[in-house]
C-alpha cells in the first residue's frame, strides 16, 4: 500500500504497521519505503556528486538542480511463515537408565525452489542445538530443498538441564512430490541421571521458507531402588550398626 501527505513535527515518532498473511510455507520480501521532503517544497543545499556511490543514490531523490529533494529510509522485511504448532511427543525413561525412540515428523506445503530437480540429490543439515557439530545428510530430496534443524529450550536452566542427557539424529527422511509432504524421522535418545519433567521443542526450518515447531516432554521417573539395608536390633534402647559403601559416579 501507499501513504502520502503525513506530516511530521520534528522528532515525533511515527509507527508503521506490517501485515503478514502469507498462503503457502516460503519466505516472502518486501520493502518498507520512507520517503521525507520538507513541507515547504525547498530542497537540502547538498548536491549528489555523480559519481557517488549506488547507496547514496538509492536513499535520496535529486532535483533539477542537483539539490537533495527527498530522502528515503528503506527496510528490507523478509516474512517466515510458521506452521501451527503439531502435537506433543512425550519421551518418558526412569532415571539412570537410556531410552530409544523413533520420533516422526510431518512438514506440511514445502515449497521446492524454482530449479528444483525432482532427481536430484542434496545435503540437509542437522544441528541438535546451536553449538552443537552439524550433519549432512543426502538422499533423492530436490537439488535446492534444505532444512536446519535446531533442538530449542524454554530457558538456560533447563537447556542445561536437559543438553547432556538428550541426543537426536536424523534416520529417514521422505519427500511427497503430490501433496508437498516431508516425513522426518528422527531417533531421540534420553537417558536422565535424575527425576525430571521439562520441555524442548524441536524446529525445523526450511531454505525455501517456512518454520514447523515440535514439542517434545521429557519426563524421568523415579530410579529403580539400588538395595536394601536390614539393620536387626540388639536390643531395647541400644543402638544397631551396618556399614555400607558408596562409590562416587564424579569428583
């Protein structure tokens, strides 16, 4: 859309709102576009030398006279659709133990790129968490479908919580030409030293565009007991001892 004949006081703040609806899952540009003159139609006693650069050139409209006639602020706005949030998986294990499970994945719209080759092979990457090493994986996806997956926390705490005891890797990965569907399966690996209940959400972003969020729980129950001590009484009002020992798993 386009706003003209808004008159600013100097230094009022003026507020632009941005609507974003997009229909399909890729990423949408535009640009937002401020052009200011002086409300008296005078020019800015500055001339644009011609061999100034294209920045320069770009930002400001010249009069006949060479004089700076208007000044432009532009603001590149790129919109990432994200799909509505999919259902909860829950991954359950009793502490000091280590379960496996196979976790799927649906991306609903992919959009392939214009060039995208329905043969061809590419790399996706894999990244558990930001700091994490990333994976390539190849298989018949089109030459321009790539994805970057990211496993995210709620907060630092439960990011260090949860960052040692959870792995996850990517094992399959399908591509429905028909009805734009991309089937990620992954095998999630917990293995809690301690009870807990915290939550993470798995995303998956696209380079086409579009964002898909997983939740994920991950709940660990109470550890197995590891003995049991029988202390026998010697008596009335007598104490009764028994030793046993403890090995520490750390320093």
């Amino acid at each position: 859309f386009h706003l003209t004949g808004i008159q600013l006081a100097p230094k009022e703040k003026l507020d632009i709102p941005v609507l974003f609806k997009p229909d399909e899952m890729k990423i949408y540009k535009a640009e937002v576009v401020i052009h200011v003159m002086r409300e008296n139609g005078e020019s800015w006693p500055y001339k644009v030398p011609a061999e100034s650069n294209e920045d320069l050139n770009r930002n400001v409209t010249v009069a006949e006279n060479g004089e700076i006639q208007g000044i432009l602020w532009i603001y590149p706005v790129h919109g990432l659709p994200e799909a509505p949030q999919q259902r909860l998986v829950v991954v359950r294990c009793r502490a000091r133990q280590r379960v496996e499970q196979r976790v799927e994945m649906l991306l609903i719209g992919v959009m392939p790129g214009a060039s995208a080759l329905p043969d061809a092979r590419c790399s996706a990457t894999v990244n558990a968490n930001k700091s994490a090493n990333t994976q390539e994986v190849t298989d018949g996806f089109p030459a321009t479908v790539e994805f970057l997956y990211e496993l995210q926390y709620q907060s630092n705490e439960i990011k260090s919580q949860l960052e040692s005891l959870v792995g996850m890797q990517l094992v399959q990965k399908e591509w429905d030409t028909e009805s734009r569907i991309v089937t990620l399966v992954f095998n999630v690996v917990f293995a809690p030293n301690k009870p807990l209940r915290n939550e993470a959400t798995l995303v998956a972003q696209c380079a086409t565009g579009g964002v898909w969020k997983f939740p994920l729980l991950f709940v660990a129950t109470e550890p197995e007991v590891d003995d049991v001590i029988n202390i026998e009484a010697v008596g009335l009002n007598k104490e009764s001892i028994v030793g046993f020992k403890l090995t520490s798993q750390t320093r």
